[in-house]
C-alpha cells in the first residue's frame, strides 16, 4: 500500500499570530502550512496581541480571518482576570476556552481561583475547556473537572509524571482528555541541546524517559496528537530574549506515517488521534469530500520547503516515511505537489 486516503487532519493547538503578530505568520500562511501539512481544520490560540479575552478582538480576529483563511478555522476565546464578565459574550463566536495556568509566550495566564471559578461556572457546558497545565498544574485541573463535572483538554502533555496522573484520573471516569505533541514524542533534550533556541518550546522537551512514557500511552490515554504549531522569525529566536515555540503543521503528519512505517502506531490509530478523537471532544463540524492523498515515499524534511511564514522547522534534515500529495476540500483541490490551489477565503469560521 504504497498510497492512500486519508480523512482531513484536525489541529486543536496552533497559533496563528493574528491579531498582532502576523510578521510570523498570519492566517493565510498559517492554514497553508496547514494543508501541506494534511490538515484541513484548525483551532487558533488566543494568546495574541492583544490577546482574544474580548469581544472586540475576537470580532476583529474572526473579520479578517474570513477574508484570509484556506482551510477551516475556529479561534479559542482566552482566559484572563481582568475580564471574566465577557465569558458569556465570547462564547457563541469562539470554539473552546484556554486557560493558562503555567508560564509561556505572551502574557495571558490565570493564577487565581475566583477567574478559575469564574471560568467553570459561567463558560458554556457544551464547550470546551482547554488548558495550559504543567506537572503539579495538572492535578488543578482534574480538580476542577471533578469538582464542576465538565470536561477538561489538557494541552501538549510532555512528562511521565502528567501521563500517568492522567491515566489515573481517567481510570476513575473523569471526563478528561489530552493530547500530545510531536515534538515532545519525537525529541528529547538532547536534541534541545543540539538545537539551541530552535529547539525551545513550553513545555520544554523532555528526558528519554518522558518520551518513552507518552509512547508506551499512545494507544490508551493520549487522546489527540497536536502540533501547538507556534512560529517565530529566526531573528526573534537568535535574539538576545528569544521567545519560546516551534512550528509543526508541516510535519506533523511526515513524522507520525514514520511511527506507522515502524509498527509503533497503527494507521487506524492515527487516523483517531488527528481526526476522529478531536472532531469528537471539540465537537467539530464534518467537512464532506474532503480528503488527503498520501504516499509512503520516505523524503527529508525541509526548512526551505516549508510554507509557514517563519520559513524554518526544527525537525531539519530528518527523514520522514511519507508525505501528503494531494488534498481535497469539499471537492475542491486545495493542495497538490507543494502547490496551495486554495484561494482566500476558501476555509470556513467555526463556531
Ligand atoms: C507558544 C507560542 O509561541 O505562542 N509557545 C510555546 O512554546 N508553545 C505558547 C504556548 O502554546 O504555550
Ligand atoms: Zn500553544
């Protein structure tokens, strides 16, 4: 089986930089990274600047999001204590909450319980809560899902220690989810030693063991596999502060028909991990013909050939099993052969 169909990828974790930072990618080169990528939904961060805590940046967001996007996008409404009041107002237009609850790029974070409170009282039942949790963070947020008895995502879990809390946790039925990405299943510190500040994200790559722990969790606990596609010019990563974040939707399918090709993933289980399982948990809509043609021909990843606007990846001379040909958008063809054929305002708003 040298080629065959996927369905379109799902990306619940990317950024698309808009309002504020679009000299490193904007919503047009970001959903053409992500139909190189295979991926034909995506959902976009808030932590922008400004960030989307407000109606009127998320309305500014989603206008220029509809005259630029190539693939369908929904955009995540941001946590933050100043403005808990516009919870409700966010909610019809936005496609999940994200609370950061650890320290990362950009300024949004929640340290507070009555934001927390707020956020689980008043964020609607049949939307998403997405968070940002790390280590000890973690067990805050199955907290709240116990105690509120709603679903929590948990965003790129990356240490044993999270893994197996989660998997405890699940055990007991409570209603929480995560995903993973493929940074964090396929480089470990050493290769952040290699890569210097390319090699820099939240959370930071993990020991061998942290690696090994999310792959022996791959076929049970880890529920989606996703980029937190997160690009910076080569300038800003040489600089003297350099912000944290790689970019993914390139790669992220490459790298994971790599797992399949070496029996650590089975095709099925893939295809659950980057559509089915995300469609399900955030409720997302079908995208009908829509499909991705892909070819098991092995090929080294490139940062020349990528399409996001930061134009570097840190997976670099790595060699990938395969690589997406073709994909198809509601019976239209969007990409062909490192071609984008999608015209803006190809892609639909979600939410
Ligand atoms: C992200 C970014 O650059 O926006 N950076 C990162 O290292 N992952 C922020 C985030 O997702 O935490
Ligand atoms: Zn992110």
């Amino acid at each position: 089986m040298n080629t065959f169909f996927l369905p379109g990828l799902i990306d619940v974790h990317t950024h698309l930089r808009v309002p504020g930072g679009e000299h490193k990618e904007d919503f047009r080169t970001g959903t053409a990274a992500a139909l190189a990528g295979g991926v034909t939904m995506i959902l976009a961060m808030p932590n922008t600047s400004p960030p989307i805590s407000t109606l009127e940046v998320l309305d500014q967001a989603r206008r220029q999001a509809a005259e630029d996007i190539l693939c369908d996008v929904g955009i995540y409404a941001g946590a933050s204590p100043e403005h808990t009041a516009e919870l409700p107002a966010l909610a019809p237009k936005a496609a999940a909450l994200k609370i950061y609850l650890n320290d990362t790029f950009g300024p949004l974070r929640v340290e507070d319980v009555p934001t927390l409170r707020a956020c689980f009282q008043t964020w609607p039942r049949d939307k998403m809560i997405a968070m940002h949790a790390e280590k000890q963070s973690v067990a805050v947020g199955i907290g709240l899902a116990a105690t509120y008895e709603r679903p929590v995502h948990f965003c790129h879990i990356s240490h044993r220690e999270e893994i197996e809390l989660i998997a405890d946790a699940k055990m007991q039925g409570l209603p929480i989810t995560c995903e993973v990405t493929p940074h964090h299943l396929f480089l470990d510190e050493a290769d952040a030693a290699r890569l210097g500040n390319l090699g820099d994200m939240r959370p930071l790559l993990g020991t061998a063991d942290d690696v090994a722990a999310l792959w022996e969790h791959i076929n049970d606990t880890i529920d989606c596999i996703a980029t937190d596609h997160a690009p910076h010019t080569l300038e800003e990563k040489g600089s003297d502060s350099p912000p944290p974040g790689v970019p993914g939707l390139e790669t992220s399918l490459p790298l994971l028909l790599t797992a399949v090709s070496e029996n650590r993933l089975t095709l099925e289980r893939l295809m659950e991990l980057m559509h089915h399982n995300p469609r399900r948990i955030f409720d997302l809509p079908e995208q009908p013909d829509t499909r991705v043609e892909v070819e098991m021909t092995p090929f080294t990843i490139r940062s020349a050939d990528m399409k996001s606007k930061c134009g570097w990846t840190p997976f670099d001379s790595m060699e990938a099993a395969g690589k997406v040909v073709r994909v198809v958008l509601r019976g239209k063809m969007v990409y062909e052969d490192g071609r984008i054929l999608a015209q803006a305002g190809n892609g639909r708003l979600i939410a």
